[in-house]
C-alpha cells in the first residue's frame, strides 16, 4: 500500500521522454483539478517534497 507520504519525488524522470514531460504534466494538472484530488493538490505538488528536505 502507498500512503500519503510515500517517496513520489523524480521517481519516474530518468524513465521519461523528454517530448513526453509537458503533455504529462498537462495531464497530471488536470487531475488534480478533480473533486476527489483537489484535497491533495498542495500535498502532491510541493508539500511531499518539502517534508524530505526541510
């Protein structure tokens, strides 16, 4: 089970192509603009990351 803090950080950048980065990032955005994600939103984007190095 992945929890809410699980380590997503540049998990999967050295697997994606570069022309490939902006369309998911697109995608990942509109997501998190959804009802059951919208709650996460900070979390995911910044807040995950910021608990690891500060």
């Amino acid at each position: 089970m992945i929890t809410y803090n699980y380590n997503r950080y540049g998990s999967d950048s050295p697997f994606t192509p570069s022309k490939y980065i902006k369309t998911n990032l697109e995608v990942l955005l509109k997501m998190l603009d959804g009802e059951d994600l919208k709650q996460y939103k900070e979390m995911i984007l910044f807040k995950d990351v910021q608990q690891m190095f500060f």
